[in-house]
C-alpha cells in the first residue's frame, strides 16, 4: 500500500521461512508461490528461473511470491544476476531462506544496483544482520534479545520491530518534507536575493555595483530569513500523526523523490525568479519614472531604491514561508513575525548612528527617509500582496483541481473532528472544553498525562480492506503522549 | 494492544525528557486554505486595491509637470563646451516655453540628466566621508583618482563625485507684460535632507572658512575653490553648499532628476505659478554631448503620493482587478466541485 516492496531475508530453513511469512501477511494465501530452492547446478539454476519468468508472464492478474534459498541463490548470482532480477522484480514479495551474513548483504547490493535504483532499508537485530544493516542505504537494528551489535551498527535503533512503521510513516515522511521544503525554499529565496543584484547590472554599465548595502548583503540569510525555516525544518507537521500512521497509502506521495523533482525545483526557481522581477521592475517604475516620492519634493538616491527592493523582498520571503507552513506553534509566529520586526528594528538602529569606524556612511537615515514616504509604503504593500496571490491562487487551483492524496487527508481531517490546538493527543466529540484546556496546560507544562484516551481511527475512514497489502497495518492505537 | 511501558532498567534511562518540545508535542494550529477564508481574503484585497488605485489616479492626475529638453536648444553651447578649452567662456541660452495653466501649489524645479551613469562602481566609491564630516579635511585615501592635485596637495571635496558637480545655472523668468521680465523668486533651501545638511555634512571648523580650507586646493573641474561656492550666505558655502548635497545623494539610474529650486510663493506667485509665458535662462556649464548625454528641466507640483506618475495607481487598479478576476473563477470552480464532492465514488478512491 505505501509502495514498498518488502523481502525477507532469514537463515531459518524453507519450510519454517515459508510458514512465518504466511502467518505474518508477507504472502497471500491467494499468491502464487514460486521456488528456487535445492538448485545443485549453474544451468539447472537458469533453466528454472526462465521457467519461472514465463510463468510469471502467463499469469498477470495473480500475485507472485518467490522463495529462494541460500544455495540457489549464490548460484542464480554468479552468472544469471539480470535473469535473477527480472523474476524479482515481478513478484511483489520475496522471501530468501538459509542466508549467511555475507549473502544479505550481496542481495542488498544487488536490488541497490539495479536499473530503478531503488532505495533500500535493512532491519535486524542480530549480529548476523549487521553486514546487510551497513549495505543498505538506511540500516535499522532492533535492541533485543540478540544483544546490541545490530543496534551499534545501524543508522537508527529501535527498541520494538513495531515502532518500525511508525519511523517510517510518521518520523520518515516528517523528515522528507522538512527538507525537501528546506532545500527548495533556501534556493528560492537566493534566487529572490541574488537577481535584483544582476538586473541592477543593466543600469549601471555592469560595473559590479552593489543594489543592497554591504551589510544587508551579508545578514540576509543570516539573521533577517533563516529562523523562519530552521523552525519548520524542525517543528512542522503537515498532515497529523495518526492519519499518516492509519494511511500508509499517504507514502506514496513522496515516493521517487518526488518533492525534489526538476518538476518541484522549476517551480520554486521560476516563483523566484519572477518575484525577483517584481521586486526589482516594480520599485525600478516607482522611483525612476516619477518626480519625487517625498512630499517635500526632495530625491531618493540608489541606496534608498535598494533598500526598497530588499525591504519588499524580506517580507515577501518571510510571508512565503508562512504560507508553506500548515503546523503553526508559537514558536513558528514568533520567528515569523519576530524576523520581520528584526529588520525594520536593525535597519532603523543601522542608519540612525554615524558610525565612526565605517570609511561609508551610506545608509544614514535612509531608512527612516524611505518609511517617511507614503508612495513607498504603498509600494511595499502592492509587491508582497502581487508576490503571493499567484502563489495562492496556484496552491488554491492544485488543491481543487488536482488535489493530491496528502491533501484529500489534510481536508478529511478538517471535516473530521480534529480541532485546533491538539496536535497529537486526539480527543472524542464529547469532551468538555474544560478537559481539553486542562491537557494543553499539562503538555505546556511539560507533562503529558500517561493514561489518556486513545482513539481508533477507522471510525471514520474505512481504507480498503480487501486491497492486496504487502504489509498489512491493523488499524493501530494512537500512541499516548 | 498493550500500552507501551516505559521499563525501568539498571543504567539511567536514555530516553528523551518528555517536554513538548522534544516530544514535538508543541499546542500548535493547523492552517487549512478553507474556501470562505481565501475568496473573502480576495476579496477584500480587491476592494482595497482597486479603491486606492482610484485615489493614486486622481491625486497623481491633479498634480502638473513639464520638462524642457534644452541639449538640442542649446546646440550652440553644447558645441562650445565639448572643447574642454572653452572652460573660460560663458554661454548662456534662453529657452522660451508657454504655460497654459496655471500650477497651484508648490512648485518644484528640477534638472534631469540623461545617460550620466552616477551608479557606477568606481564611481560610488569616490568619496571620502571623514572630509566630508568635517572631521579631517586631508584625508584623501578613498578619493581615487581625484585624491590629490599634481603638487601633491590634497583635493577638497576629493573624489569623481564632488569634481563632477552640476554646475548649469538655470534662472526661471516671466512675462508679466509685453515690455516686464521678471525673474521668478527661487529658494534654494530646503532642498536637501535634514540629516544630510546639518548632520552628515560639515564644513571643517576653524574661524573663517578660507582659513579651514588652507592646505587643500579645489576640484580640477570646479571653477572656484569649494569654500566660495556661495559667498552671501554662509550657512551656504564650503560642504554645507545646498547644491553640493543635494548632487552627492548620487542618482539609482542614469536618468535622473535631482531637486534645483523651489518656488518662493510671494509677489505674483502666492497661488503658484500663473499660466503665461516663461523663458529660461541657462548658463551652460555642464558638458553632456560627449556621452551622448541630455539635459532637462522640469518644473512640476507635487501632492502627497508623489508627482504625476500614473504607475502605483494604475498597478494598483491592475492588481484589484485581476485579484478580483482570481476570486470569481475560484469561487466558480469550487461551487462547481463542491457539487461533485458528495458522490459516493469519491471515499473509496483513497
């Protein structure tokens, strides 16, 4: 269901192998199981696996399962590795019995080199699982029974293999769109940075003359822009944890690398891009064309036209950010907003002294002649709100049009009663608002309640049940706070 | 399913403290676009554009200006000032104009350069702001090229800045009558920024002014030493020069106008200026033909929101419209789908 194709790699003999995969859900009592076990040689290994392709080719409407066992496969390995994979590739589940260490890891390293490069995750909890644990690209150890060696060499350690589904679908999907967002959104907003620079170029003979005060230039992506997206890098959770956990479907979404994708990546360039040209044009018409934006009649040099261009662009940004995020704490409002602030505090301080030990004085009081100006502030607001209503309108149109299956969850929630203010701990229509308050205090607090009401979550949303799942997921308890 | 258990075990347990913070349990709220939020949003940004583009419009059309191109005009001097040489003749040229109406308020004269880059790199960097604070007259480091003269002597004001100041002197006189010229009254105060003039600019202190300037020599373009720029007003002369300021705010863009005179509304011009004949009269000083430059002069009034630039009202009017234009066809479509969304093919297709 989550689009991940699942093998079973064990050192148990076939008929146990064979047993455990039936009763745990790994293959279907109405799968086709096809064998390739006790091959004794190269040829006998390859006439059995063309059988089986061809089998597999008649037989489409089926699902396939294919066992291998340890000889076999070293054998399938030494000269049939494209045959060995293009069996493997049609069977949604496969399940390799009487493996050594060594030989894990060899499969792992296979499907990791095949044409699809898919990426591949290992979960174990002995010391024989450690050499495939290190081969995958994420390895997971299980602190267990089996000692800790598995843990020691693995990326992540959990403690249960039943946590696995929750670090994939919740913590996994989290983190894929924390920095999928956090890339695209630094490039962009280096985009909107970086091009009034170069369109200035035009008008200055290209004689590398700086738009933006020396200053600015350097605190732009250091204090005026980067809480913003560091505090959604590490708080922010578009869809709630439990639909994520009760909808493995929902993975798919973010499947191939699909947020990083030249798709995704044109989008948020060409965004850029053309906010940079409407910072850049839009302030270049305002102060090239008219007489004077002050009343008194006085002129605006070029520190100021750059000043406006980078006090319209650092709202811009910063709003943009706040349109991307869907999980707003108070932390996420203070950076925010607080970023804002920032700037027009420090610009204010920054031009109001002269400084002694700067050669330049610049950017004495320009600021402050800048805000006096009504024309500019009217400009400032027609800029941010032209910047985004394309974004808006576009995200507005995605959503009605094409909406994607994160988004009909994120709409089934609000539908359902999910209410403001209780990002984990779910709470049935009949509680008072004195009981919710009260948890909120608590969890503010610091102390979450252990025994709290946990909810099922099928109640409302009935997933196919009849759908051939690879994993099958019982519809599982809310964890508690 | 059993509760999870936190197991108490021998060694101090590694588990993360259980704030909200680390639990990334903060109360928090979820920003849903809802369809109501969006098109009222839109909506009332539409208002609020299209009314003040409406505004801009009408005081941007109450507000009057004309500009004068006298570089063709004046053909004769520009030819007279290309040959460096001719520094020691003047050249005055007299640009006669008609004013249908009259401009009420104040009015504001300005020069307007065509294709003088003041944004170059090199250009910009050809100050030096502790001479110019007063503060050491001789410091000449960042002046380059103009730093020094050929002796040696440190230049005042140093840098290409100050040497290539504006130095066209434009006087506005109107025909009262067949036979009386009279020149129009300017004030040339004002002009500059506060800050600009009694803060960032300072003439060197010392008891007389020539006497603060000993030891420098002027500009190799300037015709007078810079401490005789305005002999009768001292509040006027040395760096303090209203003229100087106002040229070393240097220009964005190389189309430029810099503020030159304002109307001095007494006599005839309580109102403004009244429609008539005018004529200007220009001491031709500047070179501008070499670069393939042009002059102007602009006279214009000016209101609240600016001169007479149509530009923020019409995108104003622009962005109301389209936000407008935006809201209707969302509002549209989701009426549309809102329609579709209770049929029951929809839940399963999750």
């Amino acid at each position: 269901m989550a689009g991940i194709k699942v093998w079973v790699l064990t050192g148990d003999k076939h008929e146990t192998a064979v047993s455990v995969s039936l009763s745990c859900g790994h293959f279907h009592r109405t799968m086709n199981i096809l064998e390739l076990t006790n091959q004794k040689s190269d040829s006998d290994c390859a006439e059995q696996l063309r059988q089986l392709a061809r089998r597999i080719k008649e037989d489409h409407v089926i699902q396939h399962g294919l066992v291998v066992d340890g000889t076999s496969l070293s054998l399938a390995l030494r000269e049939h590795e494209k045959l060995f994979m293009d069996v493997c590739r049609n069977c949604s589940a496969v399940l390799c019995c009487r493996m050594a260490p060594l030989q894990k890891a060899k499969v792992i390293r296979l499907i990791k080199v095949s044409p699809e490069k898919p990426i591949t995750l290992a979960v174990g909890d002995g010391a024989n699982d450690v050499s495939m644990i290190q081969e995958a690209h994420v390895g997971i150890g299980i602190m267990g029974k089996e000692g800790r060696q598995a843990a020691r060499n693995s990326d992540y350690a959990i403690a249960r293999f039943k946590f696995l589904s929750k670090l994939l679908f919740v913590h996994g999907h989290f983190y894929y769109i924390r920095i999928a967002t956090l890339v695209q959104y630094f490039f962009y907003k280096n985009v909107c940075f970086i091009t009034p620079q170069f369109l200035y170029q035009f008008y200055c003979l290209f004689s590398q003359q700086t738009l933006y005060d020396s200053v600015y230039l350097t605190l732009y992506n250091i204090c005026f822009t980067s809480l913003p997206i560091l505090t959604y890098s590490l708080l922010e959770q578009h869809i709630d944890p439990h639909v994520l956990q009760n909808k493995p479907t929902l993975y798919r979404d973010i499947s191939k690398n699909r947020q990083l994708s030249i798709k995704t990546f044109l989008y948020w360039t060409i965004l850029g891009f053309s906010h940079a040209f409407i910072f850049f044009f839009g302030s270049y018409f305002l102060m090239e064309k008219d007489i004077s934006l002050l009343g008194n009649g006085q002129m605006f040099g070029n520190w100021t036209f750059g000043t406006l261009v980078f006090t319209v662009m650092v709202i811009t940004v910063t709003v943009k950010m706040a349109l991307e995020t869907h999980f707003w704490t108070w932390v996420n409002h203070l950076v925010t907003w607080g970023s804002i602030i920032f700037y027009f505090v420090f610009s204010l301080f920054y031009g109001g002294i002269l400084w002694p030990f700067l050669s330049s004085q610049n950017m004495y009081f320009v600021f402050i002649q800048l805000l006096s100006s009504g024309s500019a502030w009217f400009a400032i607001i027609l800029m941010v709100v032209t910047c985004l209503f394309l974004d808006i309108v576009k995200k507005v149109f995605d959503r009605l049009l094409h909406p994607t299956n994160t988004e009909k969850a994120q709409l089934a929630e609000t539908n359902s009663s999910i209410k403001c203010l209780d990002s984990m701990c779910c709470f049935s229509e009949g509680e008072t608002v004195c009981a919710s308050v009260g948890r909120m205090l608590e969890r503010v607090i610091g102390r979450c309640s252990p025994t709290h009401v946990s909810r099922l979550w099928s109640a409302s949303d009935p997933f196919c049940s009849n759908d051939r799942s690879i994993l099958t997921l019982s519809t599982m308890e809310s964890s508690t706070c | 399913m059993p509760q999870m258990k936190r197991t108490p075990q021998d060694c101090p347990s590694r588990l993360p403290e259980n704030t909200a913070v680390k639990q990334q349990q903060l109360p928090a709220c979820r920003l849903q676009l809802s369809a109501t939020g969006i098109l009222s949003g839109f909506f009332a940004t539409g208002v609020f554009c299209l009314g003040m583009g409406v505004i801009l419009i009408l005081s941007a059309k109450s507000s009057m200006e004309i500009e004068i191109n006298y570089t063709k005009i004046c053909a004769s001097c520009a030819k007279l000032r290309e040959n460096a040489r001719n520094f020691d003749k003047e050249c005055t040229c007299s640009i006669p104009f008609h004013l249908t109406q009259t401009m009420r308020g104040n009015v504001y004269m300005y020069y307007k350069l065509y294709g003088f880059y003041q944004n170059l790199h090199g250009y910009l960097l050809s100050r030096s702001n502790s001479q110019l604070l007063g503060t050491d007259v001789k410091d000449v480091e960042t002046c380059a090229p103009f730093s020094k003269s050929h002796d040696g002597t440190p230049i005042a004001p140093c840098g290409a800045i100050a040497n290539s100041l504006f130095n066209d002197t434009i006087i506005l006189s109107y025909k009262l009558n067949s036979s009386v010229h009279i020149q129009v009254p300017m004030l040339r105060s004002g002009i500059t920024w506060w800050t600009d003039k009694y803060i960032k600019f300072r003439n060197p202190s010392s008891s007389n002014l020539s006497s603060a300037f000993a030891g420098t020599t002027k500009p190799p373009s300037w015709p007078k030493p810079v401490y005789e720029l305005d002999e009768n007003d001292p509040g006027n002369n040395g760096f303090l020069n209203d003229d100087f300021i106002v040229w070393m705010r240097t220009a964005a863009f190389p189309t430029f106008k810099k503020l030159y005179r304002r109307l001095s509304r007494t006599q005839h011009f309580i109102e403004g200026l009244p429609a008539g004949n005018y004529s200007f009269n220009v001491s031709y000083n500047f070179p501008v033909t070499r670069f393939q430059g042009e002059k102007s002069v602009v006279l214009s009034t000016l209101t609240w929101s600016g001169g007479h630039s149509l530009f923020l009202g019409l995108a104003y009017t622009v962005t109301g419209a389209m936000t407008w234009l935006a809201a209707f066809s969302m509002m549209a479509v989701h009426l549309k789908l809102k329609g579709k969304r209770f049929s029951p093919d929809d839940k399963v297709k999750l």
